[in-house]
C-alpha cells in the first residue's frame, strides 16, 4: 500500500512545526517552519512572544546544529538572530536576501517614510478619489543574524542527508530551495505555495525591478519536477504534483496581467488601475501591499512591451496598453 504524505515524512526524518502568525488572509494564520533529523531547522517564524513559547516549549533547541532560511521576510528569518545569540548556531541565507534585510533595518524610520511617500506618490495614491494606503503593520524588519550564504547549486551534506540548494526569485530577491532528491522532499518557502498565489510585489528601494517576470522565469523552469515529490512550503500543507501547483501559479499571474493590460486602454496611474485588480471602491483603504502588487504587474507589462508609461506634471507614473 503507498505510504501517505504524513508517513513519508516520518520516514524521512522531517518534522513539520507551526508557528503563529496573524493576517487579513485566512491561509496566512500560521508560518512552517521544518526540521529535519532533529538537528537541522529550514526557518524560524517571526520574532514575537507566541514564537518564542512555541520553540521554548519545544525543547528541540539543544540538538540543533544549523538554521537555514529560505529567505529574509519577517516570518521566516525573524527569529534567527536569536537563534545564533542565545543558541551559538550558525545561520545560512543567500547574500542577496540577508543584504535586503540589512539596508531595510538600517533605515531610520524617517528615511524609510520617504522612501514610501515617493513610491505611494508615482503610484498615484495621493490624488484624490484614489485609495489611501498603510502600511502592513507588525514589525517588518529585523535584526539581521551573522550568516553564511547559501549559494546556487551548493549541496549541503548534513547528518547523512544531502539538500541541494536552489535559489529563486519573485516572491523576495534571491530565495532559496532545498532539495532532498533521495526522499524525494523540497522546501519551498513561499516561491510554491499550496493554497496561494505567492505574492510578488514591488520593493519600493528597487522602483524599476521586475519581480514578475523572475517569478515566471522560476516557475517555468521548475515545472517538469517529478510529480511524486513532496513539497515543504512556507504556509499550508505539504503537498505533492508540484507542477499542477506552478500550472495554477501561473495562470493566476497571468490573469491579473490581463486584468491590468485591459483596464489600460487610456492614460490610467497605479492607484487608478486598483480597482480592477482588487476589487476596491475609489476612495476605499487598501496596504501598502496591494500598491506593490500592482506595481509589480505594470512594470512587468512595460518590461515585456505590453504598456508604455510616462511620468505626468504632478510626479506620478501614467500607464498605457500597447
Ligand atoms: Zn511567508
């Protein structure tokens, strides 16, 4: 009889821990993080006392020798800086991911409000009868730890197990993946979610970025992967038939890539373009995000020659179907 997904990884020596998380979205209630042999840990949840209670009460600490992170967001790499002060374990994250981390917790906060109110201003949220923004809330930066890169194609042998690093792109920077190609296991992080689009929005530090199109470029390179392989994602369930989940990803991108394109046919800004993307009434508060979302879709469609944009007199970028 096939073992279940549940008894395949017990064989395999990986143990999934739920992390508490709070968020708007409903598949966003908890942060995966895993570990492997008892020894080695893929993430860490975010820096916050529900966090700490669950790794204080899991008592797993003591025979961890290495924490490795997919990648720098809040609810996955928060707590690694704890991690390597109070229990002396390295940390391994790509350098790209970690540099991110650091420009963004090295920002006073007044610095780091400017850098919002330009990006909110070509988006054109300001105007009126757009919707005003905030921001996502929570504490979106963190002390970064003292790391050792993860690097594209590096195999790490670790109890007897060998993962194989894959490094992404789209979600945030420079991701990481881990494959374990004997058991059959991927860590994902949040590049393949089970019950998502992974979100891919604009940095506002990097205005002229296209993590769209590095989103598609990972997705379809990773499409043919063997169906039988069961996928560790950031969020959700483990999971298997990768590639129907990168059919769906991608198809889903591509929808709201239409919606934009349609919604172009005359001069039309960022803020304008948000209610057809999201649904929102003019005027209606939306986060930060959903600007990023939106930029992240424009700039990818200027990117590939489907729209044109110009900055107007009042500093914000009109956008316009080809
Ligand atoms: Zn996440």
């Amino acid at each position: 009889m096939a073992l279940s997904t549940e008894q395949r990884l017990d064989q395999a020596g990986m143990r999934r821990i739920i992390l508490p998380m709070q968020s708007d979205n409903p598949a966003l209630q908890h942060v995966n993080a895993w570990l492997a042999d008892e020894n080695i840990l893929f993430d860490t949840g975010k820096d916050d006392t529900g966090t700490r209670r669950v790794w204080d009460e899991l008592d797993c600490t003591q025979s961890l020798t290495g924490v490795y992170c997919t990648h720098a967001h809040a609810d996955h790499v928060g707590l690694a800086h704890h991690f390597e002060q109070a229990h002396r374990l390295p940390i391994y994250v790509s350098d790209a991911e970690m540099d991110i981390a650091r420009t963004a917790f090295a920002l006073t906060p007044s610095d780091a409000a400017l850098l919002r109110q330009g990006f909110l201003r070509e988006m054109g949220a300001h105007r009126s009868g757009a919707s005003p923004s905030r921001p996502l809330g929570g504490r979106a930066t963190i002390p970064t730890a003292h790391h050792r890169p993860l690097l594209e194609g590096a195999r790490l042998g670790v109890g007897g197990r060998e993962w194989l690093v894959r490094l992404g792109g789209g979600h945030s920077v420079a991701p990481a993946l881990f494959l374990d190609e004997k058991h059959g296991l991927l860590i994902t992080g949040d590049q393949i979610l089970p019950e998502m689009t992974p979100y891919v929005g604009l940095a506002i530090d990097a205005p002229d970025a296209d993590p769209l199109g590095r989103m598609l470029d990972f997705l379809r390179s990773w499409a043919d992967v063997d169906s039988a392989i069961i996928a560790l994602p950031g969020h959700g369930a483990p999971f298997q038939n990768v590639g129907d989940r990168i059919t769906g990803h991608l198809a889903s991108y591509e929808r709201r890539l239409n919606r934009a394109w349609q919604a172009a046919d005359v001069p039309i800004t960022g803020a304008g373009l948000l209610s057809a993307l999201f649904r929102v009434n003019s005027g209606q508060q939306v986060l930060d995000i959903h600007y990023a979302m939106a930029a992240a879709l424009l700039n990818h469609l200027v990117a590939t020659g489907r729209m044109q944009k110009w900055r107007d007199e009042d500093g914000a970028f009109q956008y316009q179907r080809v």
